[in-house]
C-alpha cells in the first residue's frame, strides 16, 4: 500500500513542518512530504525541507498580480503530486475560492487558538487581555471563511499569571507539534471521511473537537 502523500506549504520558520517530518522519520507517521512550498524565499522551514531530502518550491506572492494567479502557480506544481493531503504550516497567505475548492476536505490547517476564538493574527496577546484561564491551538479542514472549517483538535492548556504573549506561544506551538502530525495520521489512516460537509471521525459525526490536554485525548 502506497504511502500518504502531502505537499506542505509554508511562510516563516516551518517548526509544524519539522514536526511532522520527525514523526515520519520516528515511523508515527505512514506518510510522504512530496513538495514544500513556500511563498518566501527566506523561510527558514526550505532550509528543514532540503535537509530531509523534500523537494522544494518558492512561488513568491509579490511576483503576481492577484491571489488567483498566485494560487494557481501554486497548483501548477500540486496538481502533478497529486497529493492525498495539502497541510497548511504556517501559511501566511489567504486562499482564494478556486484553490479552497480544489482540495476541498484535504487542505487542513493550524491555528494558535481556541476556534472559533480569536480568528486572524495575534491570538495569544488577545488571550491575555481578556484574561482567558485557558488558551491553545485548533487543526481544522480549511473553508472559505478565514480561519473556519470543521475542527478535528484542539490542544488545552492553562494561560499562567506570569504569561506573556511570547511565552504563551511558544507554550502553544509545543502543543501544536503534537497535535498535527496527529491529524494528518489520522486521515491517512481513513477515520476522517466526509459525507458532504460533515466531517466524520471512524464513521461517526464529529461534532465537537477532540480535545488534547495534559497529554491525553479525549472526545
């Protein structure tokens, strides 16, 4: 049986990519990084990706006159892998309708909030100012809404009196290195199928995320 496959894309230091890479060389993950795709030439996560012998592209979003165009140079080199999942790490660029439609139920996404909570940027800064007890990141199926689509995870954890946005973060994305490889194993292992837009976990509706804390799932 073929491995899963997956393009990446990324934008910045690609630590969700790292992880998902040890997960795959730790034999956790049944899986396969055909491409990474960045939209930077800068991006520190290329340089993860050459090192693990992942095929890379740069497709820099300054060189395009609008999201459409951009997107579907992306597509020009996606399309060809034919990739069982198209995982967003880190992206930091808004999709348009076209490509969001073309990887319907296999684009997915992770975002350092409780969704639907603090949408957009800055989410740990607006987790301190309102003086939230709890704080963490979600991994959903991507949909046209910025920041939306059905949740599969969430990871917990306590917001501390001596937290900074900095350190609040950094506590956050531990957990997302968890929690996405996670995901991605799971759909390659078939427990998450659709039927429309329901999202399913093992045939049966999700209707509320699993939950990751203290290093336990549960539902």
């Amino acid at each position: 049986m073929a491995k899963a496959s997956l393009v990446v894309l990324i934008s910045g230091s690609g630590s969700n990519l790292q992880a998902i890479i040890d997960a795959i060389e730790n034999k956790e993950l049944d899986a396969e990084i055909k491409a990474v795709i960045s939209n930077t030439a800068t991006a520190l996560g290329l340089e993860r990706a050459a090192r693990a012998n992942i095929e890379t592209h740069v497709v820099d979003h300054k060189q395009y006159s609008d999201r459409e165009s951009f997107d579907r140079a992306m597509m020009h080199i996606i399309e060809p892998l034919e990739p069982d999942l198209v995982v967003l790490a880190g992206f930091m660029r808004i999709l348009s309708d076209t490509f969001i439609d073309r990887y319907q139920h296999r684009l997915i996404n992770i975002h350092p909030s409780l969704l639907p909570k603090y949408k957009g940027l800055n989410t740990h800064q607006q987790a301190l100012d309102n003086k939230d007890a709890i704080h963490g990141a979600s991994v959903h199926f991507v949909s046209h809404e910025l920041d939306s689509g059905p949740v599969v995870i969430q990871a917990e954890i306590p917001v501390l009196d001596t937290d900074t946005s900095a350190s609040l973060g950094a506590r956050v994305l531990n957990e997302e290195h968890v929690i996405y490889p996670m995901v991605i194993g799971m759909h390659t292992a078939g427990r998450l199928t659709f039927k429309g837009d329901q999202l399913n976990l093992d045939e049966k509706p999700l209707t509320e995320p699993l939950i990751w804390k203290n290093q336990h799932l549960s539902r």
